[in-house]
C-alpha cells in the first residue's frame, strides 16, 4: 500500500518535470540606445508589453544604466508581436 503511494508520487514528479521541459520561455530584451527619450522608451512598454507606470519606469532605467533589461518572458508567439511592436517604435529589441 506504501509502496504504491510513493510510485504515484514520484510519476507526478516525473510529469511535472516534462511540463517544465517542453514549455519554451524566452526572455524580451530591450537595449539602450542615445536616440529614445525616456518617456518614449516608457509609453511605448507600457502600451505595448502592458507594463504598469512603475514597471515601465524601473525597466527603462535598468536600460539606460546597464545596457539592457528583460521586460518580459513568454514564448515566442507571445513575445514576436511585442518585440516588432518596440522595434517598430525605434526601439532596438531582442527575443533571446
């Protein structure tokens, strides 16, 4: 009876672990330039990755100070239209 528990348990674990494996999250980055203002950088996540104020502020200094930041994670149907949306907007835009 124990025995049987354990085996049920450690098949969940098992299937959880293939979930994991087969879902594809990708990172969208965004990298800084010295063409975009802050306030485009930021209207343009909040409008296009649907950021809140804050985020969209806090991403957009991440960006100015290191380089890059990831403002969003997805897959990659999630993560095209938002990328050609930033890049549409002037925005230099990866999905790594």
């Amino acid at each position: 009876m124990i025995r049987a528990g354990t085996v049920t348990r450690e098949q969940e674990l098992v299937d959880v672990l293939e979930v994991v494996e087969t879902t594809d999250l990708l990172d969208l980055v965004v990298f800084n330039d010295d063409f975009n203002t802050f306030d485009h950088v930021i209207d343009t996540l909040i409008r296009v990755c649907r950021h809140t104020v804050e985020q969209a502020e806090q991403c957009t200094w991440i960006i100015h100070h290191k380089g890059k930041c990831t403002v969003k994670h997805g897959t990659l149907a999630e993560l095209k239209p938002m990328r050609d949306a930033i890049c549409e907007a002037g925005i230099d835009a990866r999905i790594i």
